[in-house]
C-alpha cells in the first residue's frame, strides 16, 4: 500500500495535438535514408584474448573475420588484425572453450587495447550487461559489469538487480513507495519494466530488500534512462529490461544459500544432450519473518500476525532445435505477505487505533519465446500469460486489485547491407482488471499522505475494467560513415479503454570523434497509459513527454572510462486531480490539464583494474510541474537535485573488500504549519503550507562487503558479510504526527541492516 503510505506520483500536462510529428526527427529520417556510403579500408586492430572468468591472457587462440586473415594470439594474448571500419564480426576461437562471435565498431585509424573474452562451457553467464546510458543508437552503446562484480557490490546482497540503484539517473527516493525506482525525476509509473520484453508489475520485494528475479536467471539488464529507441513503448521515464540466461548447460549443477534475509537454492541440468535440451529451477523464502519480531523494541507499539513475508519461484526451459532456432519457456511467481496490528492509539484516527494492517502483492509470468535466424535476418516471437493482485486493508477498509494479462509482441531485424539496418515489430496487451474499494481516495501527485483514515471520505466501487494496449514500430539505421551512425523511426500505440492513440517520431546519432572519444544525441516523443486511479474514467489522454538527450563518452587503455549526458525532458497532458469534481464525483476527478519539466546532467567515471573495479556516479536533476493553468509552478514529489554514489571493490587472493557510499538530497514534502480543533468531533485536523515547499532531511549512508571463497573437494563454498548503513544514519521516509500536529517524529528505515550468507555449489 506504498501509494497512501508514501503518496503516489501522478504527473499532469497541457493539450497538444497528439498526432503532430516533430521536423527534427522527420529530418533525422531523411538523413538516414539519403545519406552517401562511404568506401572501406583497412587498418589494425590490436587487443588481447583472455578468460572470461579469470582474465587470464589465452595463448593460441585463433581470431578471424571474413574481412580479413585470421590471426593466432601470442603468449601474452595479444593479437593483431587488418580490418576495414564499421561494424565488423570477429569470431575467436581456443580449445577447451566456447567460440565467441564479437560485433565491433571499428572506427577509422582502427582500435588499440581491444579486449575479447571466451569462457569454457556453462561458464557465460558470469557477465551482465547494463546499459546504463543513452542515447543508444545501433549497435546499442552497452556499458559491461562481470556477474562476480555485480553480485558483490556492497548494500546489494548478491543481488544483480540492486545495481540498478547504483548508477546514474536513479534517485534514492521512495515516494513512491520502497522498492519503486524514480529515474530522471519521473514518477516510478512513468517508467516501464519487463522481463525478456514482457511487462512485470513490480521488480523488488517489500522494502526493496530483494529483487523478484535472482542472479543466476539473469543474462544482462538493459537499463535507459531515457532516450530510447520506438522498440520500447508506453513509458515517459526510463525503460528497464532484464534479459534472462539461455546459455548451455554442460552438466548438472546447483548451489543453496543462506543469509539473513532468504533462504535459496537453484538448479540446472541438460535434459537431453541430443536435442539440446536443457532445464533450470529456483525458489526463495524469505526469514526476515522469523527475525524481524526479535528485534523490534517490545514499546514499537506493532504487533506482527505475519511479519514481512515473501516468496520467489523460477523454473525455465530451454531447447535448440537447429542453430538457427531458440525456443525457451520461462514461469516466475512472486508473493509478498504482512500483516500486523497497530497498537498506537490515536483520537485523531480511530479506525486504525488498535486494527489490523494487512497487505499482499502477488504476479505470475509465463512467458514463452522463439528466436529463429542469425546474421542478416532475425525474428523474435515472444507470447506471455499471467495473473497479478494487490490488496490491503485496515479495519473495514480495503483496496483490492486483480489483473489477468495476456501480452504478445514480434520483433525482426533485416540487415541490407554493412551500411543500413531495418527493424520493425508489433506488441499487444490484453488485460481485464477487477477493482474492488472501499478506501479513501490515493493521495494524488502533490497531495501529502492522509493524516487520519476516519475523517477521510470513502469511495465505495466495484468494476471490472478493460485495459488494453497495442503498439507498432519501424526504424532504419544507417551508418553513412564509419564514425557516424544515425537512426530514425516512428511509433504506434493505441489505448483501447480511453479511445486514443499516439504517434511517436524518434531519432538518435552517435559520432565518434576519436577511437577513445563519441558524441551521442536523442530526440523523441514518448507517451504512456493511465495507472490506478486514472484508468476509472474514460475521458482522459495518455501523458506525453518529449525528451532530448545529449551524450558524450571517452574510453582509455588503462581501464578507465568516462560518460556524461544532459537532458531536458517536456511533460504535457499530465494527470491532475480536479479539487471541485474531487468533492462531487470522486471517481472521475482526474483531468489533463497539467504540465512539467525535467532538466539535468549525469557523469559516470568507471575504472576496472585487475583486482579492482569501481565507479563514481552524479547526478544533478530537476523536475518540476504546474498543475493548472494559472497556478504557481511547484516541484514534481520525486524532485531530487543530487545524488552521489561511490562503488569500490579489491580482491587480495580469496578475499574481497568492497565499499559503497552514497549521498542524496532529501525529496519534498508540505509541511504542516498548524491545526484547527473541531469541537463536534474532538479532533484535530492539520493545516498544510505550500505544496512541496520544504524538504525531508537529506540521506547518506555507507555499506560494506567482505566475501571469502574455498573449495573442499567437489563443493565450492563462499561466504559474506554485507553491512547496510555502517555508520546507522538511518534514511528519513517521512514523518508522523501527535495528536494535535504540534510534533512530529521522523519515521525512518532500518538504521543498520547486517546480513551474513553462506554459499555452496557443486
């Protein structure tokens, strides 16, 4: 029940033509098409082969590419190759490992210092890929984190997608609720999630402790904070894709794993050898349960029935008919379960007083997948199915939400030739959701979270509501010289429940000046359904965002690399809550008269040494909206200007020391100047000031990691003690109130979060 606890975000707009095609992106699209293609030559390219999971140089490894004559690497790994510029496939192969196929921009003066990986079989997975910048034109611009980097940054956990919160772009904020991720000031609904291009409700657990999807299902994660391309659609945010495994699995295997948050464990293991078919299955339960009860002071005042509960379950299919076909078959489960009563007596409130707090959140996912084709024309068909439902309820009162989701979408990728590419794809959703309420309305963006459940009317309605989507796209990329490369394309959604549809025009240009140094640029127009509250009426637009991103990137031999990007982001159309029709018909009070802004600049500095790896992530960002025409502009609910993190890691033999700090502006609030006495009903009712006009305290915190591994016969054991918050600087969320708002007391996280885990695998 994060939307009344934290107060969910609600953006609001103004009313533009929603078919209008901006000139810009129509001009990119010209370019793209008209531009003159430039003649090949060829120049070196020099760079090591090394293990994938050591990073141990391989000698005798053989590198080849159809543009030029293959080249065996030295003792040192070291290997040279004449090759034209533009994108060329380099195919490197060595005994006792799997052959890679690497893609490579070569730029003109060609590359020094490239590095190419092979890892023996079943070993591919120890590398995610998060795409943690844009713009990213074709071929995407990919930053890499080695799957033992990534499931040991400090804070995390072992958990892969807890990285997310750790790079730039992504506030530590949590008005939207712990565990919802608010990038580049936009409200978390703004943004869209998906596992293998499907749609998922939620990414983490209560709290944001733990991700719904462990590591070792995990491939890579294709995080964009903005400026992405028409394949994604229905987001004004950022998108975030998490690409599950389908690598081989060359025999049996599996770990088990305990900590103080979850008990896990997970298998793997060829079906059939023959017909290359493979399976894997995992499943995790939290004991937070079990230990949350202990230490909680006996004068908190919270009773648990059913402490924070929940649970995760995987089971995956894979199968290879040809080596031009991929077909895999995908189920996950989540469920999150609390249930407590509240001891605090509160005259203001009595409903609660005394009653029971129950919440429950749950979704299920089956997707299935077809890939088929390699090289010059690929197609994907992916199909999915499943459930999902929120409830919570205090006393008498209840919000209950479940939804049955149908989604499939089609993906092909042409390539005409060295210098153009077209992709093209459709998606579709079909969702019936069944709303049950009797609740107080959600507070909406801007309206501070409600004080007192007794005094607030009830909204009493049961519908079932249609909420489907369809979309389609078309992009051309076109490299017109080999340091420039330049896309342009056009996207269709439509909302069926409202009637509507939009056309997004988007473009993006990467240029590299320098084989160390590029320029990167994105245009478009993005658009998303209504959420919640908002899907009630049927007479409103979908929220419109136009946004521009600018980008830039330096690479250097001595494992150290730089990134940056402003952005500048129009909101219009937003969702506002009419205060009059608020009072007469509550249901349908939202309007589309709102409009904002977003505006700001990243800059990540990465560095990856032999035995040490680290980045430095800042952001500065502002957003901010009017909600009526004639109102005072005010700050957006997610607003955080700064944001600083800080990620080191050091391996000394079978020891790793890492360290995790960061630092960010406390989010906005409305203060309460006051209150007025109602003498018939003895209560106190609050008087607010200025809508978001002061700020909770600002956070910082640091975390620390120790990880040690040994090996006893067959079994590899590692163990952990990952520290959240060392220093106990417990983060403000909000505050609460006495009796007649005179004082407030700071209502915080876990002050200090010890977690010891201890692994074994065969």
């Amino acid at each position: 029940m994060a939307s009344f606890v934290h107060s969910l975000l609600a953006p609001g707009r103004r009313f533009l033509p929603r078919s209008r095609i901006s000139g810009v992106a129509l001009a990119s699209l010209v370019i793209a098409a008209t531009a003159p293609i430039a003649p090949a030559m060829a120049d070196p390219v020099t760079g090591t082969v090394r293990d994938g999971t050591t990073l141990q140089p391989i000698a005798g490894a053989t590198v080849s590419a159809k543009e030029a004559q293959p080249a065996s690497s030295n003792k040192v790994g070291g290997f040279t190759l004449e090759l034209p510029p533009g994108s060329v496939d380099v195919t490197v192969r060595a005994p006792g490992y799997d052959e890679s196929v690497e893609s490579l921009v070569v730029p003109e003066g060609g590359i020094v210092g490239a590095e190419l990986l092979l890892f023996r079989p079943g070993a591919t997975s120890e590398i995610i890929q998060v795409e943690d910048q844009a713009p990213a034109p074709p071929p995407p611009n990919r930053q890499s984190l080695r799957r033992e980097e990534i499931t040991r940054i400090p804070g995390a956990r072992g958990d892969a997608l807890q990285s997310i919160r750790s790079l730039p772009g992504v506030a530590a904020t949590t008005n939207g609720g712990p565990g919802l991720l608010v990038i580049r000031g936009a409200a978390p609904e703004d943004s869209r999630v998906t596992i293998d291009g499907i749609e998922v409700p939620i990414l983490y657990h209560f709290f944001g402790l733990q991700s719904v999807l462990p590591s070792e299902f995990i491939s890579n994660i294709e995080f964009t904070p903005g400026g992405f391309g028409v394949e994604e659609g229905r987001a004004t945010g950022g998108i975030i894709n998490v690409v599950t495994r389908d690598d081989v699995v060359p025999k049996a295997e599996g770990f088990a794993e305990l900590s103080f948050i979850n008990l896990a464990a997970l298998v793997q293991a060829p079906i059939s050898r023959k017909h290359n078919l493979q399976v894997s299955a995992g499943i995790r339960r939290s004991i937070i349960d079990f230990i949350l009860p202990v230490v909680l002071p006996e004068d908190s005042g919270v009773n648990f029935t059913a402490a924070p509960t929940y649970y995760d379950g995987q089971l995956r299919v894979d199968w290879r008919p040809t080596d031009r076909d991929r077909v895999s078959l995908f189920a996950l489960t989540s469920l999150d379960n609390l249930s407590l009563i509240n001891d605090t007596l509160d005259p203001n409130d009595p409903v609660t007083s005394g009653a029971t707090f129950e919440n429950e959140t749950s979704f299920t996912r089956v997707i299935g997948s077809w890939t088929r084709g390699k090289g010059d024309l690929i197609n994907r068909l992916t199909v999915s199915g499943g459930d999902g439902g929120f409830r919570v309820s205090i006393a008498d009162r209840f919000l209950d939400v479940n939804q049955l989701t149908f989604e499939a979408r089609d993906d092909v990728n042409v390539k005409i030739n060295d210098q153009v590419r077209v992709r093209a794809g459709a998606d579709a959703r079909w969702q019936e959701v069944e709303l049950g309420v009797r609740f107080p309305a959600q507070p909406a963006e801007g309206e501070p979270p409600p004080t007192s459940f007794s005094q607030l009317p009830l909204i009493d309605y049961m519908a079932t509501i249609d909420n489907h989507v369809a979309g389609a796209y078309a992009a051309v990329d076109v490299k017109p010289t080999s340091p420039l490369q330049l896309t342009g394309g056009l996207r269709y959604d439509y909302y069926e429940h409202i009637g509507e549809w939009t056309l997004s025009p988007r473009a993006q240009a990467s240029y590299r000046v320098s084989p160390a140094f590029s320029l990167k640029t994105a245009l478009g127009r993005y658009s998303r359904p209504l959420q919640q509250g908002e899907t009630v009426p049927t007479t409103l637009l979908p929220e419109r965002a136009t946004q521009y991103v600018l980008g830039v990137e330096h690479q250097t031999g001595s494992g150290v690399s730089t990134t940056g990007s402003v952005f500048y982001t129009d909101r219009d159309d937003l969702v506002v809550r009419d205060p009059l029709l608020s009072q007469t018909d509550p249901l349908n009070a939202y309007v589309n008269t709102g409009v904002g802004r977003s505006y700001g600049a990243e800059l990540l500095v990465r560095v990856r040494k032999d035995n040490l790896f680290g980045w430095a992530a800042y952001t500065y960002s502002r957003s901010s909206r009017v909600d009526r025409p004639g109102d005072a502009r005010r700050l957006f609910d997610a607003d955080q200007p700064h944001n600083l993190i800080v990620v080191g890691s050091y391996k000394l033999g079978r020891w790793e020391f890492g360290g995790r700090f960061q630092y960010s502006t406390g989010t906005p609030e409305t203060p309460i100047d006051g209150s007025l006495y109602l003498a018939d009903t003895n209560t106190y009712v609050p008087q607010y000031g200025r809508v978001n006009s002061t700020r909770i305290d600002d956070g910082h915190a640091l975390d620390l990691r120790i990880d040690r591994k040994w090996t006893w016969g067959g079994l590899k054991m590692s163990a952990y003690l990952d520290i959240t918050n060392v220093y106990a600087h417990a983060r403000v969320l909000g505050y609460s109130y006495n009796y007649d708002f005179s004082e407030r007391q700071a209502i915080t996280e876990l002050p200090i979060v010890p977690t010891l885990g201890l692994r074994g695998a065969l």
